[in-house]
C-alpha cells in the first residue's frame, strides 16, 4: 500500500495525514492506564471501511479499527478525541463524528497458520527479529482449544514439522527455529496460496486464519494477489495481513479486508509486538473494535467530492504519547 496518502482516480487531488502535535483530553469517565514496559508500541488494525453516504457535497463512511495498547491488552476507552484525519493543501476536510466499541462476543476456536517472511530485507527492516519474539507471544497466548502451525517463506516456502499443535510450548519452539532461514526473495502470494490451502484441507476448528507478516512486495510471480484473495475468500479463510514499512504490499490490506480478516500496518518493528500478543483476541472474536464514522467535505478550490479511491492515513492519537498510523482505502464509487 502507497502508504504516503495518496488519491487514486481521475481528478482527484491527494490527500495525506501528518504529524499530530497535540494532545487529547481525556474522557472524565475514564482512567487511562500506561502500556506495559514489554518492548511494544500501541498499534491497530483495520477490519472494514464502509461507505455510508455518497455525494459531490459530503461523502459519510465508517471505519472499523480494534486498538492494541500492548502486548497483552487492547484499548477501549477512546472517543472521537483520539481519532484525525489531517486536511492536506485545503482539498478536503475530515470530521470524526462517532466512535463506538463494538464486537467482543463469545470466542470461537481457531485454526490459523503464522506465515513467517525470512526474506534478506528483514535483515534491515526488522534487524533485531522482533517478529520472532512477537511469533512466541502469540503463541504464548494462544489457549488449548485452539491450534496453529508455523510456515516461512523467502524464495521458497516450508512448513516447520508436519501439522496443526495445540501444544503452545512446542509452537514456541517452532518459531524459534526460523529465525535464522531463508534471507532471500519474497515468495509472498506462492507461501500464501499454498498456506491457504493447508487450512482448508487440515484445519480441524470452525474458524481458518492465515496469518502473514511481510515487509515486502511479491518478486517471485509463482501466484496473483488476486488468486490467492479469490482463493481465501471462497473457501472462508480469513487473511490477517501485517505490513512492516512503507514498502509492505499495497494488496495486503484489499486481500484482508475482502476476506474479513484484518490489516495491520507497523511504521516501527516494536509495534510487532502488541500486534502480535492480541491477534488471538482477533481470530477467535472475543476483542471489541471500534466504529468511527467520519465526514469529508470539500473546501478551498476543490467545490465537489469526485468518485475515485481515496488511499489516507488515519491517526490514532494515544494518551501515552504515541499516535498510530492506519492505512485506509474509501472506495467511492
């Protein structure tokens, strides 16, 4: 994903986020509590993005994001306050007018696979192999009525031993051992296709999830992002995309999206870690999201709203001084 904010479409003008300065205040009804001291940053990820009124005038949508405060727990006490969209060159404006938690149901169990990527960029992009010990927390937190396995890819793919485990302390282990494999190119849609179909043949659990971290775009060709997303979608696997960097796959966040997975964008490898440690929360169903409505409008020289994709980044400004970056596409079609 073009990750600078950009608009995608004839005559449409580019709209992007920048740095927030300041400081949110705090609902009286709420007591923040700091994140814990676990090497993470606070992070989210996009589940949906609905457009729910359509004009030259104003255009109405919802995005629906779950926030992850640190490795072990999600945060679900922000309002509007905490939620901006930056006007860029007075194109558009951006007005959040709700946020509601939603979700948190009974769980579910899951089948998922970790999808390791261990090409050579890693090597730059995530230098201390935060995603091996986010790996571990994942499975750390993972309860016994579910089941996971670990695969990598580079320039190949393989799966690490033979099938699904419940044994945590053992899936613990697995993504240890990849930690020093492959260091070549990306495999990305070939690793994926084929983990997709490893769920739909041996995953025991009613819910399927793919789950793929990668800091790269596909160089290999061996599979589409299209087929591996029509593949996923008519065989009810969820994908749960996580994006390291600027340069991570632009169809990372259409494929979870489309599938009713989730994307998650870490602009730093620390935000691996809370990630990671609540995407159990995630899969099974048991973490409540958050439901922001916004409206956009045109203002300066830019009189109408033109139809187009809208590729901008939302901001969640944290109380613990931190704000999330949050890729969003608005389709207005």
């Amino acid at each position: 994903m073009n990750l600078t904010g950009r608009l995608r479409g004839p005559l449409l003008a580019a709209v992007v986020a920048t740095a927030l300065c300041a400081s949110c205040k705090k609902d009286d009804t709420v007591k923040f509590t700091p994140p814990l001291n676990d090497n993470s940053l606070p992070s989210a990820a996009v589940y949906k993005v609905k457009v729910l009124e359509a004009g030259e005038k104003k255009l109405r949508f919802s995005v629906d994001l779950a926030v992850f405060k640190d490795s072990k727990n999600m945060e679900y006490g922000f309002g509007t306050g905490q939620f901006r969209i930056d006007t860029f060159l007075g194109s558009y404006a951006f007005k959040p007018v709700r946020a509601a938690l939603s979700g948190g149901g009974t769980a579910t169990r899951y089948s998922s696979i970790m999808l390791m990527d261990q090409s050579g960029s890693t090597g730059s992009t995530d230098p201390d192999d935060l995603r091996i010990d986010a790996g571990k927390i994942f499975c750390r937190n993972m309860g016994q009525e579910h089941e996971s396995w670990v695969w990598w890819f580079s320039d190949d793919y393989k799966a690490v031993g033979t099938g699904f485990k419940s044994d945590t302390t053992v899936l613990v282990k697995d993504v240890e051992s990849v930690r020093n494999l492959g260091k070549g190119g990306t495999n990305l849609y070939g690793a994926q296709y084929a983990a997709t179909d490893a769920l739909i043949k041996s995953g025991t659990k009613p819910t399927k999830a793919l789950l793929t971290f990668t800091d790269g775009e596909d160089n290999r060709g061996v599979k589409t992002s299209a087929q591996v997303e029509a593949f996923a979608k008519g065989n009810q696997v969820r994908l749960y995309n996580v994006g390291l960097g600027a340069s991570s796959d632009e169809y990372l966040y259409d494929q979870a999206v489309a599938t009713g997975g989730a994307f998650m964008y870490a602009k730093d490898a620390q935000q691996l870690i809370s990630m990671f440690g609540n995407l159990g929360r995630l899969l099974d169903g048991s973490g409540k999201f958050y439901s922001v409505e916004w409206e956009m409008t045109p203002v300066g020289s830019n009189s109408i709203i033109s139809k187009g994709t809208y590729d901008i980044i939302l901001k969640v400004v944290t109380p613990y001084n931190y704000t999330i970056d949050v890729p969003v596409t608005v389709r207005y079609q």
